[in-house]
C-alpha cells in the first residue's frame, strides 16, 4: 500500500506503524468521564467493512501522525491529512 | 451412512455408485429452538455438540457462502495445548483431548496426526519462561517436556543453531501436538450434525436480527425471517458485522493474517516447529508442501488478500531459521479474516440481549479450540451458564481488568 502523505508524497505502507481507528484521537475527559466511557474508548471498536479512518505514524520518516481514510474491502487509500489538522478541526490539542 | 474400511471395500468392488451427499440442502423452517449463525469449523462444532451431547431440537446453522469456506479452509492446521494462564490452558487442553477422541466420536477421518510441537528458545529468559509455561501445562494435565540443544540437533539437524541473533539453546516440546486435515473437520462436523437432524442452510446470509423487549425473536436472513429461541453467533472475522445488527460494539478489529505453502519436498520436518522470535512457524504438509506463517499484516483489514510486505518478512524468518528452504519455491499464499481480541483471547458469553450469545475473538488460535469452542458454546447455549474451562472467556473482563494477557497483546502490539 502507498501511502500519499500530504507533505511527503507517496510514501509505502512500510514505513509507517499502525495505531487503529482514529477515534482514539477522541480521549473523553480523564477528569470528567466514567469507566465506562474509558472502557468503550479504549477497548470497544467500530470495526467497519468499507471505509476506515486510522491511525498512521510515519516512524521511519517525519514521525508525523496521519488519519488515513482506507478500505478495509479492498485496502484502497481513499483520503490523507495529517492527524494534527483533524484533532484542530474537532477542537482537541491547542 | 457410516464409514468403515469394508465400506470402502465393498464400494470398491461396486463401482462406487453407494456413496452418497454427505449432508442435506434443505430448505429453512420458519422457525427454529436454536440458530447458529456461522457455517465455520466453530458453529458446526456447535451444532454438532449441541444436537449430540445436550440433545436439544430443532437447530439451524447458517451460513452465508459454503460451508467451511472461512478461516477453517484457511489456516495452517495446528492442533497444540501449551498455554501458561489458568483461564486458557484448561480450555485448550480440554480441545486437545476432544481432538484425540475426535475421529471415532464423528466417524470421519480428520486426519489428526500428534507429530509433537516445540517453540525453539534462544536465550536463557526465555528458557526460564517456557519451563514455567511447561509446569503450567503440566499442572493442567497436558504434556510438556524441555528440550536441550543436542536434541533439537537430532530432531532437526538442519537449522541454523549458530544463528549470531537467535541461537537455537532448546525448546518447549509438546509432544500430543500437531496437525489435522482442517476442512475434514469442518466436514466431519457437518455431517455428524447432519445426521443428528441439524438443518445447514448454506447460502443464507443474516442482514438483520429482530430483537422485541431486550429479546431475541429471530434473524433477518437473504432467505426471508427465520424465528429462534436462541441465536449463536460464531462467524470469526465477520464478528463486528454481525454482531452490529444487534447494535453492539465489539472489542475486536478484523486484520488480515496470512499463510504460505511450499512446493512439494521430500519428508524433512516431522512436527511442528515454531521460532517465536523470527515471527515463524512451520509444518510439513503429508504432500510435502511446508505449511507456514507468521504474523499479521497489522491494519484492519476484511480482504481475504494480505500484502508482499508480510510475505517477505516471513519468508526472511523461514530463512534465518533454516536456510536450507532457500531454493524452495512457494507454491502459494492466502489470507484469512482474524477477529483479533484487544487482549488477544476469545470471548464466549451471553450479551445483554436475552437469547444472543456470542462466540468470537479467536484472533489467529481459532482452528485448534474449534472442538472445545464447539463444546463450551453448545453449553452456554443449552444450560446459560459457562462450561467450566471457558468461565474467564467474558465481555465484561475488560471493564473490570481482568484481561487474559497470554501474550500481552492483541490486535495492536503497540511496541513502537
């Protein structure tokens, strides 16, 4: 697979670890939410046939966080942006 | 009809026109006491065991392509019980018993061949590790038995005991290991289940569950609603497919694992062999194709189809293990759809909706548990309470901590 990073262009699967759904940029409040809603965020997943958003870390180059939107039918990269930008546009990280 | 050596002769001598289909195609009742939502090596074990051991009626599989099509005719066949923790090595050592018992119990020949299992050590703490898990099976009532260096040598003289990274300084030998043929099992299993009146419905794919007052009342089917007291799902990596049509959300992500077989070699690896630390395993197929693996792609993925990356890297591990495979060509790979467990063990348990059991999380251990896993969820169903050897298998031990860590990771290794 080959992954179009948005700053460094086509770049293979390779050299990127996986972390999973990109909703785990959505950590509820440690000050604020139950166990259960840390139980759901942490263990529980959508897990979809079709398209995903994930998690990509670009170790072996960067070190950038990418959400990558793929198919997990047919592992078609549908969408790339950096995961910096996502979690700015839901009002996390500052 | 059951099978027998005069059997075969005396169809010999007739030209084979006796034999028969193995099972039914029947049509679906409108309704049924219990659906099995799954045609795979687990819910036909599950029928089987439900029809035959609790003797209940009026039982449906399910199956949305054909039976058997699943990780059950995709896998690398390894029967073994060496796990250390006490929530899993009861379990399997209880599938391995079933496994030893299984062809005279359904009749069929699986083929079940106990040419022993070791996983090779490397350094002194992993020695120390695989003689606790080694006490751990004993203490279970399996077999376990360390190995020295110089008898690994006359078991497998060719592999590369040097190796600067992993020298090979022994291994953790389970001798009641080793290899079935995997789709007579899930054909044996068929066919016992056949026979006791369990209608499989192959074809039927269930695109809906109606569910009345925190109840089960049935599955919507491609072949029209079909009623049922209780439904069983067992359907491995499509387990968060499925399960959402009851609306819950699993601790499962679907990945991708793939195998490989060799062309066919002279007879030179007996048993079963595992090198944990190059990420392979190997066995020798009765064809002499080598049979083996490694890891998962490690992304979600519900493609039967894996990438060349992971093909390298187990081939590099088959190589640093044994280069003597290096001119052997491979004949061919596959994938198959793990449901992989956030902890990296299966779930066996009721869910909050009455009458919807589950039975899933098998990650890449689903083929050797297939009996037990049968067994366990025939009971859960028939008597709602656990089979003692699946008590710790529940939804709930990750809301209270009480996770099966037998490897300390599940569908993310998380060591980068």
């Amino acid at each position: 697979m080959i992954i179009n990073h948005p700053i460094l262009g086509p770049r293979d699967a390779q050299e990127f670890v996986y972390l999973g759904d990109a909703n785990l940029i959505n950590r509820p409040d440690g000050m604020t939410a139950g166990i259960e809603a840390f139980h759901d965020y942490l263990y529980n997943r959508d897990n979809p046939a079709g398209a995903h958003r994930e998690l990509w870390y670009h170790e072996q180059g960067d070190r950038s966080w990418l959400v990558v939107t793929r198919n997990t039918l047919t592992h078609e990269i549908l969408k790339v942006e950096l995961a910096r930008d996502v979690a700015k546009a839901q009002g996390r990280s500052k | 009809m059951r099978y027998s050596g005069f059997r075969v002769i005396a169809e010999a001598l007739t030209g084979h026109k006796g034999w028969k289909p193995v099972w039914r195609d029947p049509e679906p009742q409108p309704a049924y006491d219990y659906i099995i939502v799954g045609g795979g090596g687990h819910g036909l074990a599950t029928a089987y065991y439900l029809a035959k051991e609790f003797k209940q009626a009026r039982i449906a599989v399910l199956e949305k392509g054909y039976l058997g099509g699943g990780n059950v005719g995709r896998n690398t066949t390894i029967i073994r019980s060496n796990y250390l923790l006490d929530g899993n090595e009861p379990f399997y050592e209880f599938s391995l018993k079933l496994w030893e018992g299984l062809e005279q119990d359904f009749n069929y020949n699986a083929m079940v061949s106990q040419r022993g299992i070791i996983n090779l050590i490397h350094t002194d703490a992993q020695r120390d590790a695989f003689t606790r898990r080694g006490n751990g099976m004993i203490l279970n009532g399996a077999d376990a038995e360390m190995l020295s260096r110089d008898q690994v040598r006359a078991l497998y003289p060719f592999l590369n005991f040097d190796n600067a990274r992993f020298p090979i300084k022994g291994a953790l030998m389970q001798r009641r290991g080793g290899t079935v043929r995997h789709d007579a099992v899930a054909w044996g299993y068929a066919r016992g289940a056949d026979m006791r009146g369990v209608d499989l419905i192959q074809n039927c794919e269930v695109t809906g569950m109606r569910i009345e007052n925190g109840r089960i009342r049935g599955v919507e089917t491609s072949r029209g609603f079909i009623g049922a007291g209780k439904v069983g799902v067992a359907v491995a990596g499509s387990s968060s497919k499925v399960m959402a049509h009851a609306g819950m959300r699993l601790p499962i992500e679907s990945h991708v694992l793939q195998a490989f077989v060799s062309e066919g070699l002279k007879p030179f690896i007996n048993g079963v062999m595992t090198f944990g630390a190059g990420h392979f395993y190997v066995s020798q197929s009765d064809k002499g194709g080598l049979v083996f693996g490694g890891d998962i792609d490690g992304y979600n993925s519900y493609a039967q189809r894996g990438n060349l990356p992971v093909i390298e890297d187990v081939a590099e591990g088959g190589m640093a293990l044994m280069p003597a495979i290096g001119r052997a060509r491979l004949l061919r790979t596959w994938g198959g759809i793990m449901d992989m467990s956030m902890d990296g063990s299966p779930i066996i348990d009721k869910t909050h909706i009455e009458g919807l059991y589950f039975n899933g999380g098998w990650c890449y251990g689903g083929f050797k548990a297939t009996p037990a896993s049968g067994w366990c969820f025939a009971h859960l169903l028939a008597k709602d309470e656990p089979h003692k050897t699946a008590t710790a298998y529940r939804f709930d031990r990750f809301l209270k901590g009480l996770m099966i860590d037998e490897k300390g990771q599940g569908a993310q290794p998380n060591l980068h």
